[in-house]
C-alpha cells in the first residue's frame, strides 16, 4: 500500500472544508514536518496553496505524502494562530454562530439526515442539548440514526434556516450547490445495494483490510444510514460520506481509481481511510474524530463539541453492530 506505517501525512476528514488558500510571495524558510501535517493543514496555516508548496520544494507524487521529520520551505510569514475551523456537517462554527433562537410555538419533527447530531441540532433551533435530549428521552450520548425522529419542544412549524459560518453572508448561495445537485443527479441514475446487502459490503471489506468491520459498520450508519445515495450539502457522497479530495488521498492507499459514486469503493474509501488513520492516531477514540474532524486538528486543537458528540454516538452504535 502507498501509505507505510510512519508516514506522517493524513488528508482531511472525509467531509471536511477549507478556507480559500492563496499564494504567498516574499521569503520563505524552514520547517520540519510533524505527526500529523498535511500539505492542505500547512498550507492554511502559512496561508499559501498545496501547489505552491509542491512546486518550490519539488514535491514528486503531488507531495501528497509527507514524513515526520522531512524538511520543507514555507512562506515565511507569522503562521494564522487562528486557523479557520471547517463547518461541522450542521454548519456549525468555533465562533458559536447559530440560527436564531425559534419563538416558542408548537413542538416540530425533525428528521434526522447524515452526518447529524444532537449537539447540531439543538444549536440549529436555538435549544439547551439538555432539553432536547429531554424531550426526547434520549441518554447524554445522544446516539442518533438517519431517518430518526426528533421532537423539537417550542418550535414553529416553518422550517428554520440552517446554521451558516460567519464568514458566509446569508444571501450567498452555497458553493458546493452545484456540485451537490451534480452528486445526487448521478445517484439517482444508478443502481444502489439495499442497507442489508451494503452493510455485508461494508463488513468484507474492512475484514479484508484489517478494520475491525464493526467500527466501519458504525461509521458507515452514522455518516449515512447505510444509504449510499446520501450526499451532504458539502458533497460528501455515498454510504461513508467522502470528499473528492478524500476520495483522491484513498486512491492513493488503494493503488487505483475509486469511483465515490459506486457503493463498493466508496466503502473501500471510507475503509482505508479509517485503516490510515486507526495506524497513526494514539487512540480509537481520536481516529474516529480524525473521520469526522482530521487528525492534525484534532491533534492541534483538540476535539470540537460536535467532534465529540459524534465519537460518543459512534461508540454506541458500535456496541449494537
């Protein structure tokens, strides 16, 4: 496989987003790479472009795998201490930005879509977690499956906007939009396995990579439900909600070209990916938040209110697989 066991770079969470990357002119100077560095994770940090930075230190393969230790030239600018934090799957941000609070009314359902969680949706209508988890019966992990229920106390029957980075003004059309409506086209053309035949994917596949196949059973339910139609409004597709440039780093760890929109690699995606992460990570635990958040933010600056929520839900949905 392309990734050895000490190799330090690790491509985004599967769904992740980034801030928009320019180059950088002027000096540049040294740096050594670190557990956990990615060239996407430096470039925002030196706030230049992976291309930049393949180019001026003549990265061979794209650069897209970088060592522990290896020396690289970087603009030499004071690095963003501050970094932009990618949106949760529910548009959440580390400023706290959330829909405004719904006047009380009548109590609403919401269904549950991939990617979600209790923290997310209490954020998006304005609610305490606690009264949510309350009104629904739920214990303080709030585990959450797609296609769920949830009782929404005090809210009106109109639907409420969904949370949206700060950075992002509300009349701004999403720029993943095009790519999404483009993703859920194409699923809807093809033939999809049923949620008992993909999870009988899911579990060969990782059994054949050496992933315990019940974590990947769980990952796989809560990104989506076992539905490989399933595309986020960051257009992260198919039953393990990958990226495009997710898709392109597990194509290098599978040694072909994977298909996101075919059900049986996208699994192989999401399997190897977490075989990659599961081998550079100290825990379980912050493996399954590098899935949902990356390993270099995790490792930078720890583990996010939803990042949380969501290993929380992961574990226990893994004790039923």
């Amino acid at each position: 496989m392309p990734l050895a066991a000490d190799v330090a770079t690790l491509a985004p969470a599967p769904h992740a987003l980034f801030a928009p990357l320019t180059a950088v002119s002027g000096s540049w100077k040294t740096i050594v790479v670190r557990p956990g560095d990615t060239l996407w994770d430096l470039a925002i940090r030196y706030r230049t472009t992976p291309q930049a930075l393949v180019a001026k230190n003549r990265l061979r393969g794209g650069g897209h795998l970088l060592a522990v230790g290896q020396k690289l030239l970087v603009p030499g600018a004071t690095p963003s201490k501050t970094p932009s934090r990618p949106p949760s799957k529910t548009g959440s941000t580390a400023s706290g930005t959330t829909s405004p609070k719904t006047p009380t009314g009548s109590t609403r359902t919401h269904v549950v879509t991939a990617g979600e969680t209790m923290t997310g949706i209490a954020r998006r209508y304005g609610l305490s977690l606690t009264k949510l988890l309350a009104a629904n019966r739920l214990p303080n992990s709030g585990t959450i499956f797609v296609g769920q229920r949830i009782r929404v106390p005090g809210a009106t029957s109109a639907s409420p906007a969904p949370a949206k980075p700060s950075a992002k003004p509300a009349n701004k059309p999403s720029p993943y939009a095009a790519a999404v409506a483009h993703s859920k086209a194409l699923l809807a053309g093809r033939s999809v396995p049923s949620r008992t035949t993909t999870a009988a994917m899911i579990r060969t596949t990782a059994l054949r990579h050496g992933v315990d196949p019940r974590l990947a059973l769980a990952i796989g339910w809560q990104e989506s439900g076992w539905n490989q139609r399933a595309v986020s409004y960051t257009n992260a597709v198919g039953v393990m909600q990958i990226m495009p440039i997710s898709g392109t780093w597990a194509a290098q760890l599978a040694g072909r070209k994977l298909d996101l929109y075919d059900a049986a690699d996208n699994i192989t995606a999401g399997v190897l990916i977490l075989r990659a992460l599961q081998r550079s990570a100290d825990t379980r635990e912050q493996a399954i938040a590098a899935y949902y958040q990356g390993l270099s933010s995790v490792r930078s600056r720890g583990l996010y209110t939803d990042t949380k929520a969501y290993v929380a839900s992961i574990l226990k949905i893994y004790t039923r697989m």
